[in-house]
C-alpha cells in the first residue's frame, strides 16, 4: 500500500474494492456444474453456449452434470461470436420464457459476455445501448440484483468468468462498447484447463495475446489514486484503475504469458503450457475485472469497427473478422512504446516479466524492451504483422481514430493523456513491425 505508484492525489480516491466470484480451478472440474449449481438450491436453468459447442464434448458434460444433480435446463445458442445486442435481446427473452432461477454459460468470452447482458435485459427490460455511459447511450442505472451466474470459459484469454463488464457490438454503432456494473460480475466461474486440449493453434494465441494486453494493461494502467474520488461507494465500479491487488494477479498472468504462451500455440501436446496459459487468462480477468485495460483494448474496437473485407483462417464465423485477441495485439508494441514515457519503471518490469532481454536496460529504454518482445511473440506464434497484416493501410488511420475517441473509460485509464491525434500516430506506428 506505501508503493509510491499509488500516492494520494487531489481529489484523488483513496480507497480500492475488489470483487472475484467464487472460483474452482482445476482439470475435470466442469464435472463439477451439476452440484455447484444445485448448491445455489436452482432447481431450473438456462444453459448459455454457441452453436459451435452446443453437439460437442464439453457441453455434453455440463448437460450430464446437471441431470446428475437433478436439475433440469434449457439450452439457448443463438449467440454469435462477438456478441451483439440482438443476440443479448434473443437471449434475456429466452429467459422470460423459461422462468429459470439461474443462468449457467459454457463457452468463450462471447458466451459468458452474451449471459451477462441478457441478465441485465431480462431483470430491468429495455435495450443494450439504454445502459451505455452517455453520450453514446441512456446511462441507465442497473439495480436490481440479477439471476445467479455460473461461468465456465472454454478458451484460455477473455478472462470474462472474473469480471463485471460485458463486450458487446452495438448494431446500430457498427462497433463495440462495454456495459460495466458490479452485478454483472459471475456468481461462480469453474475454470478446467481440460476444456483447452483440443483448441486449435490460431484460437490458443488469439486468446493467449488478449490475456496478455490485459496483464500488461493492468498494470501500466493509471494508478487508482488518480481517479476522481466516487462519492458514494456503493456507486464505485470495479474499473478503478491499477491498485495492489490488481498488480499480484496481473504481475502472475504476464510471467506466464512469457513462459507458456510460444509452448502452448506451437505444441499442443504440451498440456503444461495450456493448463498454465488457462490460469493466467483467469488471473489475468481478476486483474482487469478489478482494474480495467487501457489503449490496446480501446484501439481494438476501431479496427473491429471498420473491418472490411477481412477473411481470417481458422474460424467458422461470418467474414468480415478479425479475433479479439489479434485485433488487440496488432497495436500493442506501437502503444507501449508511447506510454512507457509516463511510467517507464512499470513497462520495464513487464518486459522482464516476459521474459525480455532487458540487461542493462534503463528507464529510457522501457518502451523499447517490452515492445521487442511482444514483437517477437507475435512473429513466434504467426500474428499478422501490425494493422496492414489485417487489411488496413495509412489511408485507414484516421478513421480509425476517430471511432476509437468514443472508448473514453479505456483511454482515460491509460497513464498518458491521449487525444485524436495521439491514436491517428499511433495507428500510423502500428501499421507494421517487421
């Protein structure tokens, strides 16, 4: 608590709230659903998941888990990766009809996000974009306590089974935007690196580059101390901005990612690896659930904003597409070249965290450090090289920067004050590598 990173400011908050669900971590554990979810005394469920997963290994086991307790479920898939408002719209009424008591979601960060919002849309009615901060939309508060919430990620990076946000694209925007309540945050997340065994390699590092940016985020994010003091603390949200406790799990995620993430793409016998990279993706969501992320994750929704013409390998979803993970990675070496000027004492740790070859290296050199080894990440494990590897040129940056300016939360919790034309270079920086 006396680290200087988190002297008190004017007007500053002096205080810190963290928030986890309860978790069970360990292979075979998903097994587990039927009686965590029974201990809850639910009786009825709706069981969240994609259409990808609904006939495959592991939802079979959640089913049977839940048949094993004795509690009956109805299954809703129509969610798509990246969710978007309608499928949360589809997904609160299928809750009004079945009248469950509790919500159990098996999948990825779109499944576990797409839960959360049909949670809020089901409790309190309205649309998506009524519960966004202004001036993008209504600002309406969540205050009714929602249904329980069981999680059980089934890829390695979002992290979403610890967090109180959910990621949702807005149709009418054409872009992404985040709902942000403590409520929101699971009841339960059962995490079995098990469930990862079967990944292909392009979802392993897509995933594995977004648990990065969020150990990295978090903790060269803007101390918590210099954010406006909330008046009243029931009003505090869990995005508070880096603090000691978000700094142990996010200090944890980023070692692993420097030790793990090259094994666990390039051999996918290599159990080790993945079963690591699956803890530090949920150590990495308990850092940013308690802290929030910052620039590479604002850039992101800029380039899924004006995606066009992309066609990305691997994954059976509508074109255009670019995965959360490579969409956030693309732009991260340029970023944190650019803010290590404000804290060059933490980006110089994260390099060494992650494994950089940082001997003799000063303060001035912190930005440097960290972004070679991310480069070196991404060229190890097949990342497109910066935005041109996805489609963009410099023709596209200030446009991006212009839909990427509207993600104020993320942009003010960088620890560098950033505006319009600070994200346009920074795009331009991004363009490529190597």
């Amino acid at each position: 608590m006396g680290c200087q990173y988190f002297a008190p400011s004017t007007h500053g908050a002096d205080s810190f709230t963290v928030a986890m669900p309860r978790l069970t971590v360990g292979r075979g554990t998903l097994h587990e659903l039927g009686e965590r979810t029974a201990a809850l005394s639910a009786k009825k469920v709706a069981l969240f998941t994609d259409p990808y997963l609904l006939d495959g290994p592991l939802v079979a086991i959640a089913k049977d888990s839940l048949k094993k307790a004795g509690i009956s479920f109805t299954i809703f898939s129509d969610i798509r990766v990246e969710p978007d408002d309608e499928c949360v719209s589809r997904g609160a009424a299928f809750l009004q009809q079945t009248a469950c008591e509790a919500l159990v979601s098996v999948g990825g960060g779109s499944v576990i996000d797409a839960a959360k919002g049909s949670l809020v849309l089901h409790n309190q009615g309205g649309r998506v974009i009524d519960y966004l901060a202004p001036p993008i939309g209504g600002g309406k508060a969540i205050t009714a306590p929602l249904l329980p919430h069981i999680a059980c990620p089934t890829t390695s990076g979002t992290g979403s089974e610890c967090t109180s946000i959910s990621v949702l694209r807005i149709n009418e925007l054409n872009t992404k935007f985040v709902i942000a309540h403590p409520s929101l945050l699971p009841t339960l997340a059962i995490v079995d690196p098990q469930v990862c065994d079967s990944l292909p390699v392009n979802a392993i590092a897509s995933t594995g580059f977004d648990l990065c940016c969020h150990a990295l985020e978090c903790y060269t994010a803007r101390a918590y101390t210099q954010h406006e003091k909330i008046a009243s603390p029931n009003s505090r949200q869990y995005i508070q901005g880096a603090n000691p406790f978000s700094d142990i799990a996010a200090r944890e995620a980023i070692q692993i990612v420097g030790q793990y993430l090259e094994r666990g793409v390039n051999d996918a016998s290599d159990t080790q690896a993945r079963d690591q990279l699956m803890w530090g993706a949920t150590l990495a969501g308990i850092a940013f659930g308690n802290s929030g992320t910052h620039l590479p994750h604002a850039m992101s929704y800029g380039i899924t904003h004006l995606m066009a013409d992309i066609t990305t390998k691997g994954y059976p979803v509508k074109d255009p597409f670019v995965p959360h993970g490579i969409s956030v990675i693309v732009t991260a070496p340029a970023i944190f070249r650019y803010t290590a000027e404000a804290t060059p004492t933490r980006h110089l740790e994260c390099a060494h965290l992650l494994g950089a070859d940082d001997k003799g290296a000063t303060a001035d050199d912190a930005g440097e450090v960290l972004s070679k080894r991310l480069i070196h990440l991404m060229k190890a494990t097949h990342m497109p090289n910066g935005i041109s590897g996805i489609g963009f040129d410099k023709t596209h940056t200030t446009a991006l920067a212009n839909s990427s300016i509207r993600q104020g939360r993320a942009i003010a919790n960088a620890p560098r004050d950033s505006n319009l034309v600070d994200l346009e270079n920074l795009y331009g920086k991004a363009l490529s590598y190597w």
